[in-house]
C-alpha cells in the first residue's frame, strides 16, 4: 500500500497586523491510497488551513514556514500557480466548507458540474458534459435532476448546494480527495447514502481522501484513519478502532465526553471548559495544559512529542510517557458505563 | 396543535415559480404553534422546506398561502404600525443556515456586531458597548481578539459563532436558528446548546431551533416537528416523539441517527424512504397527547 499523499513536519503561519498567526505546526501526515482519513478537531485549530495549503489556496499573507508535501512521489512544496493549476481537477479536488462560496451565484449548477467534467475531459462534447453532470446530480440525490441543473445555486436548498459542490469534486476523479465538513447540511438518511457513495468510491478507484467533519458518528461510518487535531498540532492519530475504543490523549477524551449520549438524562452537556489558546503566541508547552484537568507540570513548560502507543497509534501527551503518573481514561467502557 | 398565541404558523403554502413552466411546491399546508418559552425543534429531508419555513416565520419571505402571527402581528401583513414593525424587528433574531459565508468581508467582526445596536440606538455608551460585545463573544467561546479581525481571517466555526453572537446582542424574545451549530466542533455545540438551555430557563427566550443532528435536538428541544416533501408530517414532545415515531418518515429518519462507535455504525444498514408517488387524502390525526401525524385518509 502506497502513500498517495505524504505531509512531513508542515508549519503554515498568516501575517496579520497582530503578529504571525501560527495556523499548522509540524503536521506529519500520511493519506494511504484508498483510504479516508478523519481529521477532527476544535474550531479553529487549523484543519482547513491544511487541506488548503496542500492545495496550494492560501491568501497571500499564508505562508509555509517549514516541511514538505509529496503527492503521488512528487515533491510539490515549492510548485508554483502554474504547476499546481494542473493538478488541481485531476491530481486534488476539495469539496469546500461553504458552499455558497465556492458555487458561482450568478452560472447554473448543471454547467458549474459540466465545467468539471470539462476539465477532467478536455474531448468530451457539450452536451454529453452536461448529461454526465445530471447523472453526477443523481448520484448524489438531487431529485428533479435535469430541471433542476438549470437552476442557480439561490434555487437550492441547503443540502442540495452542498452535494452540488460534492458533485463538482467528484466530476473531475480526483486521486486525493479534499472533503471539508461535506454533509453538514444534509439530513442523515441522505447523509448515510453519501457516506456510502464515498466508500464505493474509495473502493472502486482507490482514491485518497482526507475528510474534515465534527461528526463522530460520521467519522465512525467512513474513516479508516483519524487524526486529532489540536491548536494547529496533530495530538492523536490511529485507526477509527483506536481512536474511538481506546483514545489516549485528554483533548480526544473530552470531544467524545461533549457528545450527547454521555449527557443522558442530564440538564448541561459536558463542553470543554475554557478556550483555546490564540495562535499568535501559542503557549511554549502543551497547547491544551491550561484546559486539562489531567495536565502535570511538564505540560506547561515543554511540548510533547508523539508517544507511539502501537504500531497504528500515537498521541502526543506526557501521560504517556513512562515517569507519568498511571491514569484511567474516562471514556473507558462507553458512555453508560460510568452512571 | 394550534393552542398556543406567541408565533402561529397557519396553512402556510409557499411555490417558487423557476420558469414559467416550472414550480416546486416548497411548503404545503403547513401549521403549527410555537408556545412562549419554547425550543420547538424542527427537523426532516434536506429540501422539504425547513429554511422556507424559517424564511416565513421571520417574515423575509411571503408565503403564496396562509399566515405568520406573531405574538398577535400579521407578520406579512400590507400595514403595520411603526410600533408593530420596530417589535419585529428587535424581537425577532435569525441565525442563517451558512451564514458565516453572509457576513459582510469587509466589516470587522466589532463593526459587524455594532451594527444592529447602532440601528436600535441600543447601548451607546462606549465602555458598556465594550463590555457587552466581549462578554457575547464569550458566550459563544471566541477571545475578544477576534474583534478586529475580518470574516475572511477567521475560521468557518468561528464566523458562524460571530453570527450566533450578533443574534443574541439583541436580546431578543424569539430567535429562529436555521443549523445553528452544524459547522461546530461537538464541544463548541455543547458549549451553545448549554447557552441556549440556560436562554431558555433564565430568560425566557423562544427558539425555533432546526437542525439535523437528531441527538441534540433529542437533548435540547420540548417538541419537534418533522418534514418532508414541503408538508408537516408529524409533531410530538420530544421524548414521545423518539420513542414512538409514527410516520414512515419519522421511523426512517431516527433509524439513520448516526451511532459514535464504528463497530455499531457499520454493520447496520440504513433504510431508504421512498414516499408514495401519489398522495390521497392526509388528514392530521391525534394520536397521544400532544402527538400528531398526518395519515393517510
Ligand atoms: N486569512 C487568514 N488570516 C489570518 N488568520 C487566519 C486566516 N485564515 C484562517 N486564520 C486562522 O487560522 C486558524 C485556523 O483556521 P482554519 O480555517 O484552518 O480552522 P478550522 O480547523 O478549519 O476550523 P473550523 O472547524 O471552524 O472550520 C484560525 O484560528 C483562524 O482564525
Ligand atoms: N429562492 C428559491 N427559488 C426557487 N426554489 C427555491 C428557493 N429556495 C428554496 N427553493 C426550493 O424550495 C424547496 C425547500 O427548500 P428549503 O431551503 O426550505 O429546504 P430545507 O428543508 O431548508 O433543506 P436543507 O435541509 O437542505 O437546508 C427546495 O426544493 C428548494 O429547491
Ligand atoms: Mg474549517
Ligand atoms: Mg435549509
């Protein structure tokens, strides 16, 4: 098994007049062929940052501070505009968290799909381009396909644009697959049948895919692989088995704890107490100490490296180094078992 | 189910003309009530009408049929008084579906947020201007440093927490939430579904609350309504509602709730609904307290 996609030791910062806001430090990922790989994390930690600096769809005050990219064996950190506009449609395609930025408002939805198609597939004629864009319509589940790829993305509700951009990726048969919170906005019957349609995907063309979502219960349909992200680190990272069954890092335990099933029959759900840390002078020690009610002294003084728990799991957490007080995790035997 | 007097929505048909051939029938027939102190949750299929219905409610959009009271106003009535126009305005807020992407990407989140107090002419004084935009920024977990910056600069989650802030700015008495909290991370949710509850009990507010994520609308609504195909197809309080669904819809839709626990989610197969192709006569038929389903006649 190859790796399609390979992120070694990424920092991307921004400019901004309040200093340098450090989005991504040393991320080191690997997306395998065929794969999805879930990457979860609090608002704001920097996951579409990632996705978009692989593809290179960073404003002009990003920049990428140190570690490499290879796609499919190749280098390509220092590729240019040029370069990567080849890429983009056939080597990456990202399905974006808002779509109603990335529709355009004032073109039909059928031929915004029948321009992907159109890049995938140069010789392909007009009309069978906007044929193969109702089927990518159907395919995921807009009814009144044909009438409706005339109509423009105000027509739409929200579900409907969100698959509408999700067709758009799909058109081009990209090998990497940017999906950024894909199905926010679909009910879960629809949802469900997206899901499988990835898989089917995934299966049938090995393509690649890293899937942004807050979803756990969607993370445990379509990942194979999850990361945790955290204040622009990557603090956990294993199989969906791993992470769901058998999650190390305190940050990890207090997403699946905000759930609601572990608030049942209860007045407040379990938030994470407190905020994360601003970007532009991120804490010197662990990122989350100040909010972990598990965090010892190191934590506030000297950044964690990634422990490796298993072949397949590492967290970056002082609880796991071997001098670290024994603690249980919480999550331990589900939700229920607790009360 | 239309006992209540603070918001009725009563026969509410909506069609959008596409062509002058083409029209699709958004809402149908749809009624219901929405009690004083309420969160009244409404869920159902993407494109059966959730967003026309808040649309409606808030009065951006009028109904082709059928009528918005609230709290005794007409709201799409031809007249209104200035009294009766300035209460909606400020006593009704929207969180838009996707509205991170509405805010203006010029303005800086201060001016943003400023901007409906300054129309109000509410809060003018400097300092408690400042005070009241930080401690909203608060309730929704973002650092007051956000307050220069520019919606382009912030994160998806965080223009939408922007957007939940300004909402709530207004104090308003009924806030209309189109997937409010869809684009946060599960512990930012939590952090607002508590606000909301704590609105709710403290202050009385009322919510329309639509969402798709069933498990907090199981944990955060009284009643909820469910939609599918521009109709109302059943409305219960919450508890009766997860534990005896009775339209096919209904027991579709919970039969999807997606499970956090990969073992469990992926060996289950998820129904399809097909609804009929054509409808005969629906009545709504009372089928326990305060439980109604539109059945077939
Ligand atoms: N153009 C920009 N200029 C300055 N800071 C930015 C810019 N874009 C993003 N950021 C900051 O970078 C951080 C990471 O943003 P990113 O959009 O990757 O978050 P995210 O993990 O995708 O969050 P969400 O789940 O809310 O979408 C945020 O703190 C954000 O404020
Ligand atoms: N401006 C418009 N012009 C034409 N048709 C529209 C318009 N807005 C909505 N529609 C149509 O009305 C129907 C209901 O849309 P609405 O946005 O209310 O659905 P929804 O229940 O909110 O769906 P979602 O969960 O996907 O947001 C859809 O079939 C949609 O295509
Ligand atoms: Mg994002
Ligand atoms: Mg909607």
């Amino acid at each position: 098994m190859s790796n399609l996609l390979e992120i070694n030791d990424l920092s991307v910062s921004f400019d901004t007049p309040e200093g340098e806001v450090q989005a991504v430090r040393d991320v080191s990922l690997s997306l395998p062929e065929g794969k999805v790989l879930a990457l979860v994390g609090e608002s704001g930690c920097g996951k579409s940052v990632l996705c978009r600096s692989v593809m290179k769809l960073l404003p002009r005050t990003a920049k990428i501070k140190s570690g490499s990219i290879m796609a499919d064996g190749v280098d390509i950190t220092n590729y240019g505009e040029r370069d990567m506009r080849k890429l983009r449609g056939r080597m990456f395609a990202m399905v974006f968290q808002d779509p109603m930025t990335t529709l355009n408002p004032v073109m039909p939805v059928g031929d915004q799909i029948a321009e992907a198609v159109r890049v995938h597939n140069r010789r392909i004629s007009r009309t069978d381009a906007h044929r193969r864009a109702v089927e990518m319509m159907e395919l995921v589940g807009i009814e009144r396909a044909e009438e409706r790829s005339r109509l423009y993305p105000y027509n739409f509700s929200g579900g409907m644009r969100q698959r509408s951009v999700m067709a758009i990726a799909l058109a081009s048969n990209p090998r990497i697959l940017f999906a950024d919170e894909p199905t926010t906005a679909l009910d879960v019957t629809i949802q469900a049948q997206i899901l499988d349609l990835f898989r089917e995907i995934q299966a049938t063309l090995h393509t690649a895919t890293l899937f942004v979502t807050h979803d756990l219960g969607v993370v445990a349909r379509v990942a194979d692989l999850v990361a945790v992200m955290y204040a622009g680190r990557i603090v956990e990272l294993g199989t969906v088995e791993d992470i769901f069954y058998d999650p190390r890092h305190p940050y990890t335990w207090g997403l699946l704890q905000a759930l609601p099933a572990w608030s049942r029959g209860r007045d407040m759900l379990n938030a994470i107490p407190g905020m994360p840390p601003s970007l532009i002078h991120p804490p010197r020690g662990d990122a989350f100490a100040c909010r972990n009610p598990y965090a010892l002294g190191i934590d506030y003084l000297e950044q964690p490296p990634m422990f490796r728990i298993s072949e397949t799991h590492s967290a970056a957490t002082w609880l796991l180094d071997p001098a670290a007080p024994k603690v249980q995790s919480p999550i331990h035997g589900g939700p229920h078992a607790e009360q | 189910m239309l006992n209540s007097d603070y918001v009725r929505v009563e026969h509410l048909s909506h069609r959008f003309h596409l062509t002058r051939k083409i029209a699709i029938d958004a809402l149908k027939d749809v009624s219901f009530a929405i009690d004083r102190g309420e969160i009244l949750g409404l869920v159902g299929e993407s494109g059966s009408g959730k967003s026309t219905v808040a649309r409606c409610v808030m009065g951006i959009l009028k109904p082709t049929g059928g009528r918005v009271i609230y709290d005794g106003i007409d709201v799409n009535a031809a007249k209104l008084s200035r009294d009766e126009n300035v209460r909606l305005q400020k006593e009704r807020q929207i969180i838009f579906q996707d509205s991170g992407s509405a805010l203006n990407p010029r303005m800086s989140v201060r001016r943003i947020l400023s901007e409906p107090l300054d129309i109000h002419g509410l809060s003018r004084d400097r300092e408690a201007r400042e005070k009241l935009l930080i401690q909203n920024l608060d309730f929704v977990g973002l650092d007051p440093g956000v307050l220069e910056s520019r919606p382009g600069e912030l994160s998806g989650g965080q223009r939408q927490r922007v957007s939940i802030a300004r909402a709530l700015l207004m104090k308003p008495k009924l806030i209309v939430a189109d997937e409010p909290i869809a684009s946060l991370d599960v512990s930012i949710q939590a952090q607002i579904v508590n606000l909301f509850k704590h609105l709710q009990a403290e202050h009385g507010f009322t919510f329309l609350f639509i969402a798709h994520d069933l498990a907090m609308v199981e944990f955060l609504c009284d009643r909820v309504g469910v939609m599918s195909k521009g109709r109302l197809v059943e409305l219960a309080p919450t508890r009766q509602l997860y534990d005896s669904p009775q339209h096919p819809y209904t027991k579709a839709l919970l039969a999807a709730m997606p499970i956090p626990d990969p073992r469990r989610e992926r060996s289950r197969e998820i129904p399809v609904y097909h609804a009929p192709e054509y409808v005969t006569r629906q009545e709504w038929t009372r089928v326990g307290f305060d439980h109604y389903v539109l059945m077939e006649r």
